[in-house]
C-alpha cells in the first residue's frame, strides 16, 4: 500500500475542508485534502456566501477574484407572509466594504479555492479519494486510509480533520456520536426557469401550507419547498398536478412557471437534519463543519459556519503543526470557541422551524394578516433589518485570519 506523510490530511473538500487546506498551505504546511467525488457538483450544496466569509477571503488577498466570477450581489432580502411582503433583512447595515451577501453556485466557490490553493507548494487534492478509516495507535490518530483510484492509500499526518459532511464516516471512526434534534421537515429541491416578471430578492414565501425558497442562479431559480418528515410519498401519490398548484398558491410569482418541473425526477429530497457533537476531538483528530454539526437550511448559513470553523481551527493548529503533534488542549480550544455560535444558531435554527418554517406554521398568522399586525410588523422592521444583518451574515463569532496566516 503506498504511504504518503503530511503535516495534515483532510477528508472532505467542502468548504470546511477547502478553507483549511488552503490557509494551513499558504502558512507553508503540507496538507492533503480528499474529495470522494470527481467534481464539486452538487445541487444541494448551499449557494450563499456570507458577508464574513467575503471579509475572510479579503483577509486572504482573494476578495476581488472571487468577487470577478460570476454571481448575484444581494442587499437585502424579502420575505411573503400570507400576501404580505416584508423586508426584514438588509446587510446594507453591517459596516463596509463587506456589506452584502453574494449568491453563487457552491461548486464555483470551491472550484476557486481549489485553484487558488493548487499554486502553493505544500497543497495536494486528491479527487476521487474517500477516507474509509483511520490509523489508529495507541490511542492517537495518525492518519486516514484512504480509497481511490488506484487501489488503498495510507495517509499519515500529525493532524487528521474530518470534514466529511453530516454522515461523516471519520467521526463515527473516532467514536463520537452527534447529538439529534428533532426536525419536523423535509426540503423537497428542484429548479424553475424565472418567471417573466421577477421579483425583489425574496427569502422565502410562507403561507399556511409551506415555506417555498427561491434562490437566484442567474437563468432559473433554484427552490426549496418545505414538506413535512416523511411526506414526499404522500405528495407524489396526490400527483405532479397537485404539486404544480400548491407550488403556485404558495409562491404567486412561480405559478407560471410550476409545470416546468416535468416529473418527479426532477424533485430531489433533502431530508434535513440538525445535530452536534458533545465532544469534537481527540489526540490527532479533530472534527469541524457539519462532521461536527448539521445545521438546517434555515437562513442559509451551513457554508459561513463551516467556513468559520476552518478559520478557527487554522489559528489554532498552524504553529503547532509546523512543530510536530498538536496538543489536546489546542483542539479542545478550537471546540470551545466554536461550539457557543454554533448551538446558538441551531437554537434560533429549531425555533424558527417551530414558527413558521414548517408545513401548517404560519397558521399561527391569519390570512390576510390583519392591518394592526402588518403596522406592528413594519414599525418593527428597522430593528429587525439591524439585527437579522449581523446574525445572519456575520454570525454569532465571526471568525478573522490570524495576521501571521495572511
């Protein structure tokens, strides 16, 4: 079996694991990030790139290179409650330059990292490469077996990260379990072409049935419908034709567009999960983004939390690693400053699906909202607008590049 050594091995080229590869190779480490697929594209993968994400990539000097890919530049964001449009996000408010959020494919955004990171001599991606194991001795982690291409491969390195996703096989390696919040949704995922008339940028559109997002990819809008847990048998059995109306009653603007979804091939599920590890670490192995912590598509902030995490773990674990094995207390160190943010915004993530982001919540609104209620609604909003801006885009604890790393 060949045998290759590094400083660090990451499995998953997300964009926890994109992240960290890139800022552990441009502080002059070997890293060695694996990505079971061939490609970065996949559909489920969150298109939205946080305000503290870009402020990240402008601490790495590569702002304005990704900002020159194509994408859409969102200043705020609408939401439709029962007919009623209002604007309860606006990232105009955070302080500049970073003060709007961007839309772009998420495979475009790791593609870029992947290139960027490709020119600094300590890097290497394997594509094609799943971890399946890890090398254990004594107790300590030192390294993955990995499959590819061409047969088993054993990776050995000082430090070994998982960022393999929410069904992580390295985390379950290590013996840690997350811990399982009940989520009483599905999202069922699909594209639509844009409407002849398109709208302002709409978060969502929420009635008593469900919650429809719409996110802008240039030609078409990719959507998400909420559904209840384990109801897309029950949807297709009441037939596309059914779909193609509760689509259209839910989101007006897309009833003209709703056939354009010709089968049920064309409907992908996406069951939602939200969970986290008590414990993310042990002697040479560290668990980060959703191996640590499944967020739900609530707000969209899976790809700033996991970002958020690869800058944490970054500042943490370079200076070590450039000499030898990385101590317990510096990955329990990573832990602490990660997990109060993350268990908040899941907190926010459960109650936001207690209200209204779920089938039959916005019941707890009448239809029409009455005026008292829309006046209250939009009195509030100045407020909202403020705090919705910094949770939202830059999060609970942003995190910044340690000036060494830059």
């Amino acid at each position: 079996m060949q045998a290759v050594q590094s400083s660090c091995v990451i499995a998953g080229g997300g964009p926890a694991g994109m992240m960290l590869g890139l800022i552990l190779a441009r502080a002059g480490l070997d890293v060695v990030v694996l990505e079971k697929h061939a490609d970065f594209f996949r559909d489920f993968r969150g298109d939205t790139i946080h305000p503290s994400t870009i402020t990240v990539l402008g601490e790495l000097g590569l702002r304005d290179r990704f900002l020159g890919l194509p994408h859409t530049t969102i200043h705020t964001l609408d939401a439709v409650i029962n007919g009623t449009r209002l604007h309860p996000i606006d990232f105009g408010m955070l302080p500049p330059p970073d003060d709007f959020l961007v839309m772009a494919p998420q495979w475009d955004f790791l593609d870029f990292l992947a290139e960027e990171a490709a020119a600094l001599p300590g890097f290497q991606l394997r594509m094609q490469t799943e971890a399946v194991g890890l090398i254990q001795e004594g107790g300590v982690v030192r390294g993955v077996i990995a499959r590819g291409p061409d047969g088993d491969v054993e990776l050995r390195a000082s430090l070994t990260v998982a960022a393999d996703g929410r069904d992580s096989i390295l985390r379950d390696a290590a013996g840690l379990r997350p811990r399982r919040f009940g989520v009483p949704i599905d999202v069922l995922w699909f594209r639509v072409p844009k409407p002849a008339v398109v709208p302002p940028s709409t978060l969502a559109y929420i009635d008593q049935r469900s919650m429809v997002i719409t996110i802008d990819r240039g030609e078409y809008f990719q959507t998400g419908m909420i559904i209840e847990k384990g109801g897309f048998d029950a949807l297709k059995q009441a037939g596309l034709p059914h779909f193609h109306r509760v689509l259209g009653e839910v989101a007006p603007v897309l009833a003209p567009v709703a056939d354009a979804i010709a089968s049920w091939d064309d409907v992908k599920l996406l069951s939602v999960q939200i969970n986290r590890l008590d414990r993310w670490f042990r002697s040479g192995f560290l668990a980060i983004g959703d191996a640590a912590h499944a967020m739900s598509p609530a707000f969209g902030v899976g790809v700033n939390y996991a970002v958020q995490d690869a800058v944490a773990t970054a500042n943490a674990v370079a200076a070590p690693l450039r000499s030898g094995q990385v101590d317990l207390r510096v990955l329990a160190a990573v832990q602490e400053r990660r997990l109060p943010p993350v268990a908040r915004m899941q907190r926010l993530q459960l109650s936001a699906h207690e209200f209204i982001g779920r089938p039959g919540g916005a019941a707890r609104l009448s239809d029409p909202l009455p005026a008292p209620l829309r006046g209250l609604l939009a009195a509030a909003m100045p407020v909202a607008r403020r705090v919705s801006a910094r949770v939202i885009g830059r999060g609970f604890l942003p995190e910044h590049v340690a000036p060494e790393l830059r």
